[in-house]
C-alpha cells in the first residue's frame, strides 16, 4: 500500500492546470512504493508522476530538486521537478508537499544478470561524475554517526549468532570512521537498488527514489549498488555480475589506491546501514500497511562479507 492521501479528480485538475500540460486524461494511485504517495499521472501532453511527500526529510525537497536538475542538465534519466509556467517546482496539494515529474519508462528488475549491472555500474558512475567536482551538500539522515548511534541498542536484541555480527562491524565502522570520510566524495544516490532501477529490455531507462541521496564517499554508494544488485539469496555474491557492475563503473572513474584497500569494509558498511534500517522500520511499523523489507537478508549478505574474494579493479 503506498496511496497514504487519496485524491479527487478535481483538485488534481486545479493543482495541474499551472503547468499548462493540456487536460487531465486519467489519474492512478502507485501501489509499489513505501515513504509517498506516488500518482501516474496522464496529461494531454504526456505521461507524469505526482508525489505527495509523505514523510521524510521536508526540509531538504530544494537539495533534491537541485540535485536532480543537475543530473538531468547531465543527460541521466532522472525524475526531475517539472515547473509551472510562474517557475515553481515545489507545491503543495492535500496539505502535503507536492512534485510533478516525467513518467520514465521501463520496468524494474528482479533477476539481475551482467548485462543490467554493467548498465548501472555505468549509471552510477556518470552521476558521481557529474556531481564530484561541486557536491552539494546534504548529510545523510543514515550515515556512520548514525550506524553507531542506533546500532548498539539493535545488537542487544538479536540472537546469540547475529549479535557478534552486528557488534564487531560497528566496531570496524568506528576504527574506520576517519579514513571512510576522507575518501573521494560526490552526490551519492545511497539508494541505488533494483526496486530504484527501471529498464527498458537492455536499456537502463530511468533512475528513480532520490530520497536517500545526500553528500558522501563515492565509494559507500557503489558498495550499496553492488550489495543488492550482486548477491545471491543466500548474500553470497555473484562473480559475473559484480566485476560487470565493477568494470563498467571504474572505466568511467578509475579507483584510488585508498579506496581499493577500504573496499572489504565498506562492502560491510553497506550491509550495517540496511540491516539496522530494516531491523528498526520492522519494529517501527509493525502491523501496518507499510511494504517492510526482510532484515535478515542484510544479516545473510554481513556474514557473506566477511571474507571479500573481490578485489576493485585498480590500477596505478
Ligand atoms: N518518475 C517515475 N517514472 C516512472 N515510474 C515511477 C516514477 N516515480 C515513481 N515511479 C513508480 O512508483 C513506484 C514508487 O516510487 P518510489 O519513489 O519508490 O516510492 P516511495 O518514495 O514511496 O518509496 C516505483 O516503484 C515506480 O514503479
Ligand atoms: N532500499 C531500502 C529501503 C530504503 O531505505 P530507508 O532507510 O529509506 O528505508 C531497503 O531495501 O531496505
């Protein structure tokens, strides 16, 4: 369930008729999803989505819609903010804020192969190329303070084999925490899984949820790609796809030695930051109608990354 605010046909038509789209054909609620409430929304003039942001980080929708014109002036399929014809991208409808974007086309992908993580080693690459030279800044509300702040009490509450798991990668976070931010920094998606993912066939047509995006080491949001993008169901990973996700990215931006040395730990970085959001929005959410994501499957991919056989292709 991902509709939280209905919305009649009439405020939808006066809220759009701003944008001078032509008339409204058709409205549907997005089932898929879990923080808005998502709209396809059919225009004369094409196909968009409305968002209602619902909860989340209000105070940051201009660091979003900023962050995404800059992806879009560099070509990446992205759902920018369209604008009025006064030149407003941020509105609001039903008391909620409010954003009208371009539908992008595509479907995502539940079985990855080497094809489709080329496809998004690439993608992920062109966006922290397009943002490393000026980032804008935004901490992330699920960075490493907060890894450590939430974690200890998490760990407490798992059983005797997952405990250690969980304690020793947070002391590995804050033995690392120094070197982890002095790494090459740029825009991160932070989010960049398959649900996040649309394609075309083979193309990669649309990059979609920037709500996560923030400020970072490059290096934390490529871990986060190739967790979900590469790992079998049991968290192991998957050669092919891994070095195809890896290949692809590094020819657009080659790796530093310091990365290639810190890239074991931040595979497990990575694990940390889903397996305590899923661990806490189970808890948090529990019976109700919110999609919440199996903890354990992070728990898996940790205990798989222990030992790292994946070196990063790093050259001199
Ligand atoms: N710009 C877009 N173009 C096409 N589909 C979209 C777009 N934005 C969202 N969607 C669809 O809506 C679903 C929910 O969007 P998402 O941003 O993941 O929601 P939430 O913020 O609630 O997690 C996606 O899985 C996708 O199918
Ligand atoms: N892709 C994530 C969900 C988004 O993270 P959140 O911290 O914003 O809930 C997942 O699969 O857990």
């Amino acid at each position: 369930m991902s509709v939280f605010t209905p919305l009649e046909r009439h405020e939808l038509e006066v809220f759009l008729a701003p944008y001078g789209l032509g008339r409204l054909r058709d409205f549907q609620g997005i089932a898929a999803g879990s923080e808005n409430s998502n709209f396809f929304v059919s225009l004369e003039q094409g196909e968009y989505v409305l968002t209602l942001v619902e909860r989340g980080p209000m105070a940051d929708l201009p660091f979003f819609i900023e962050l995404l014109d800059v992806l879009h002036d560099a070509g990446l399929p992205v759902p920018y903010a369209l604008r009025t014809r006064d030149g407003e991208a941020l509105r609001s409808l039903a008391e909620k804020p409010a954003l009208l974007q371009p539908r992008l086309s595509g479907k995502h992908v539940r079985e990855a192969n080497a094809h489709h993580c080329q496809e998004v080693g690439s993608l992920l690459a062109r966006i922290h190329v397009a943002t490393r030279d000026a980032p804008i800044e935004r901490r992330s509300d699920r960075g490493l303070d907060w890894m450590l702040a939430e974690g200890p009490s998490q760990a407490l509450k798992l059983d005797d084999e997952a405990l250690p798991l969980l304690r020793d990668a947070l002391a590995e976070i804050a033995a690392l925490k120094p070197r982890i931010l002095a790494l090459p920094r740029a825009n991160l998606h932070a989010d960049l899984f398959r649900d996040n993912v649309l394609f075309d066939g083979n193309h990669l047509a649309g990059v979609i949820d920037f709500y996560n995006a923030c400020s970072g080491p490059m290096l934390y949001d490529l871990a986060i790609t190739l967790n979900d993008w590469c790992s079998h169901e049991d968290g192991s990973l998957d050669g092919a796809c891994a070095r195809a996700l890896l290949g692809a990215y590094a020819a657009l931006r080659p790796f530093t030695a310091t990365e290639a040395e810190l890239w074991p730990a931040m595979l497990r970085v990575a694990c940390v930051r889903f397996w305590l959001s899923r661990l806490i929005a189970a808890e948090s959410f529990a019976g109700q109608e919110v999609l919440i994501h199996d903890p354990a499957e992070f728990q898996r991919r940790l205990a798989q990354r222990q030992q790292v056989n994946l070196p990063l292709p790093f050259a001199l």
